[in-house]
C-alpha cells in the first residue's frame, strides 16, 4: 500500500513536497551518529499511521509506503511525551520489547529526540536506530537535539511561505474581485449620471426661474462630485491589480509645473490667496518621468492646499539635489493644519482631514491614497509635515533620469520596459526595489532573488533609475 496520498492538516499539502527539505538532516544524523538508518516523522493518529518525512537506510518497500503502522513506531512515545528517548536494547525493554518494528525492521537500539509543528508542539520525532545494542552518549543525543532544531526550523519557513503564498493569492483575488465590482459599478453610475446632468442642463435652458436654476445649480455640484468619486474608484482598482503602468517619457518638468500653476491662479485669487511658484534653484531641463501620473499628482496637491487654505498662500517649490540628481516638489500652504493623529491615516483609503473639513473641501477621501500609490509607481516617495494652525506642507522627492544631449537612455535601453520594475511580492511598479523589499515586504535583496529564482546579478533598479544614477555620478 502506498501512503504518499496521505497529509496531515496541519501540512495542508502533500508529505512529499517536505522531503528535500529534510533529507540532508536525516542523512547527517546517520553519519554524525554512525547508524544505518535515520528518520524523521510525523504521527497521524487519525490515519493510526507513522509517516515519513525523511528516511535513510530503509527498505525499498518502506521508502515506498513513506509509512509504517503506529504499532511498529518508537518515535510515537518521543511525540507523547515531548523528551528524548534512548533505548540500548529494545529486545529487553519492559516497554517496548513487544513492538514489531524489533522482529519486522530489525530494530535494536534507538534514539529519537521531539520534532516540533507550527505552534510548537512535538508532531513525530528524527531518530537514529541500529541493528544491534547501543549505548546512546549524551553527546550523541546534544546532536540530534540541534539537528531537531534546525528540522523545526526548516518546517516553520516551509510553513511561512506557504502561508505567504496562500495569502498573496488571497489578497490577488480579493483586489480582482474588487477591481471587477469597481469596474461594474462605474458602468452602472457613469450611465445614469449622464442622463441626470444631461436632464438638468435641458432644464435649466428651458426654465428662468431663479429656484429652479439653484436646484438645477445643485444637481450639477453633486452629478460632478459622483463622477469624481467614480474616476477615484476606478484608478484605485487599477492600482490594486497592477493594471497601472507608467511610461518614461521626456518631460520639461517647469514647463508641466507652470501649467498646473496657470490652472490654479484664478481659483487661488478667487478665494483671495497667492500662488506662487519658485523654481529658482532648478534649470530648465528635461527629465524622464510619466507627464500623465506626475500631472495628477501635482495637480491633486495644489487643488487639496488651495482647497483648504482660507487665508495666505499656496507655495509651489522645485529644486533638484546634487550630486543625487532627486528631484524635490514641495507644495505648501497657511492653511488650518492637519492634526498628528490625523497624519499617519492621511494616505489611507476614505481618510483625509477632520469630517468638518472633508465635507467643506468636497474630497472623495480617495484622492491621497491615489497621490502615494502613482508617486511609488515613479519611484518616489512623499512626506508630511504639518501643525494645526500653522499649514502643511507636502515633500515629494523622485529619482530622476536627465535626458543628455546624446540620448543615453534612449540609445541604450528600450523604452517601454526600462521605466520601471514589478514586485514580484505584490505586482507594484516601482523604479527602485531594495527600499520598497525592505519597507513593505521585510526582505533583503538576497531572500528575494532566493525566492524568486533569480539570478544573484539580477538588478533590482531599472534601467531609467540605473541612469540617473549613472548622470549623477558623472556630473559629480
């Protein structure tokens, strides 16, 4: 009979995807110790079986089966009572002299210390036995006791990724199933919110009663906060299953600056504040970034400061950091300020300043969550610093690879694939890996190639970032 089917749930996966994690232990253990035969096991008593993790010097048939009956198992009373067990003569053992493993397997002398599962109980046992009367040392047993150790360990890692592995596809699929109720739902809204706005501009031609128009004056307001609310929804579901990309393209990064800054003048000097732009400290140039997601960005900073500043300014500033190449953006405000217990939950989904304050700006709470995802995608990274009363200001800080004047970048490295790196943990986009592994995932370089079957030269920044760095170095 073969038993290879056969796992216990705490496994969750069949016995013999564990083998070669065990089987240099078991054969360690028979040469330190000098016996032919080595096991470690795991007792199922549900199934009244001893089965075989890792077997050394057994039987073909046994090797096969990978299980004996628990009436032929020693290492069932290591399992029980949590503590080595040393038999030199198994024949003239009160206890044991009567098991069938004796006459069946030629089982004389045995030592067998506990083998532990994932929340530390003893699960089976690794053992050493031999054909003929032994006396077990106390050196002999400190060395199945490390080896123990290190097969606990390896039981626990295998453990871990497997539950890392089934987590990922959980979280995968909850994000699919997200981004399909997202997408489903948009349709859905999308469609009757045209008919309502198209309705209402209909109405609003056809009466000139002043009532009438301020209903009309509302159904518009709120029409395009439910559109924004669904754009919002829609770039998240792309965030989550990675769908989102960003593309290196050349981009004046003053001239898109400029831009945002000429959108927001007249919205700025209606509310009676100053908008000011300095980018004194940095030339002209053209950088490599995504115009479309840094646009976003910005412009979703300028329009939340503006939004919630009541009195003073709004302060654009650009400068590049040397010799890094970094680009910096800082986008600050007098406004009212965000409180520290407000801060660490900013760039989460549906939060965002106090409730009053929310209501007053109009935000789906969506919109900073947004901002830090497109900001990684670039590479970058986003600070705050803000006190009540005193305005805030916001530090975006993104890698940079400058257009030469021979084209480097582009003479060297395609396009469309050097712009960033996917994370093979959570499918992000991201320039730069190692400090994302570390940050959001607690792993090295190391480990993650490891994991992944990588090559050790395998880079972890993209071609774009390797670049800039490249200029920096150059220019220094």
């Amino acid at each position: 009979m073969n038993y290879d089917h056969l796992a216990l749930s705490e496994f969750g996966i069949p016995l013999s995807d564990f083998d070669i994690r065990f089987d240099k232990i078991t054969h360690l253990a028979s040469r330190l110790l000098s016996t032919p035969v080595s096991l470690l096991t795991v007792i199922d008593d549900t199934a009244d079986l001893q089965l075989l993790k890792s077997a050394v010097g057994v039987p073909d048939e046994l090797r096969q089966n990978r299980a004996t009956p628990l009436s032929h198992s020693f290492c069932k009373y290591v399992r029980d009572s949590g503590a080595p067990l040393s038999l030199t003569d198994a024949r003239a053992d009160p206890i044991h002299m009567h098991n069938p493993a004796i006459e069946a397997f030629g089982v004389v002398s045995y030592l067998g210390v506990p083998f532990h599962g994932e929340r530390g109980e003893p699960m089976g046992a690794l053992c050493c036995m031999d054909i003929r009367p032994r006396e077990w040392t106390d050196q002999d047993v400190e060395i199945l006791m490390h080896l123990a150790s290190i097969a606990d360990d390896q039981f626990q890692l295998a453990s871990a990724v497997r539950d890392r592995a089934r987590a990922k596809l959980l979280a995968e699929r909850a994000a699919l199933a997200r981004s399909s109720f997202l997408s489903h739902a948009n349709h859905e809204v999308r469609t009757p919110l045209s008919a309502i706005s198209g309705a209402a501009r209909l109405l609003s031609a056809a009466s000139t009663d002043t009532k009438t128009r301020s209903l009309v004056e509302v159904i518009d307001r709120n029409t395009l906060r439910l559109r924004a609310l669904t754009e919002d929804l829609i770039r998240i579901a792309e965030l989550d299953t990675a769908t989102a990309s960003i593309e290196a393209e050349s981009v004046d990064l003053i001239d898109l600056i400029k831009d945002i800054f000429a959108k927001y003048e007249g919205a700025a000097q209606s509310k009676g504040l100053k908008l000011v732009l300095s980018t004194e400290a940095i030339n002209s140039l053209t950088f490599l970034f995504d115009a479309a997601v840094l646009t976003n960005v910005i412009d979703r900073l300028v329009s939340n400061a503006i939004k919630f500043t009541a009195i003073g300014e709004v302060r654009i500033t650009v400068e590049e950091t040397s010799p890094d190449a970094f680009v910096i953006i800082r986008i600050s405000d007098t406004g009212a300020g965000i409180g520290s217990n407000l801060q660490g939950k900013l760039f989460e989904e549906f939060e965002g300043h106090d409730p009053r304050t929310a209501r007053e700006g109009g935000g789906t709470g969506l919109g900073m969550n947004i901002v830090k995802r497109e900001i990684e995608l670039l590479g970058g990274t986003i600070s705050l610093s803000s006190q009540l009363g005193e305005g805030t200001q916001f530090e975006v800080c993104l890698p940079t690879a400058r257009s030469s004047g021979n084209d480097t970048y582009r003479a060297n490295e395609p396009q469309s694939n050097s712009g960033h790196l996917t994370c093979l943990e959570c499918g992000v986009k991201l320039s730069l890996l190692r400090r994302h592994l570390k940050h959001e995932h607690g792993i090295s370089p190391e480990v993650y190639r490891a994991k992944w079957g990588l090559p050790e030269d395998f880079e972890l920044s993209s071609a774009a970032y390797r670049v800039m760095r490249a200029v920096a170095k150059r220019d220094k």
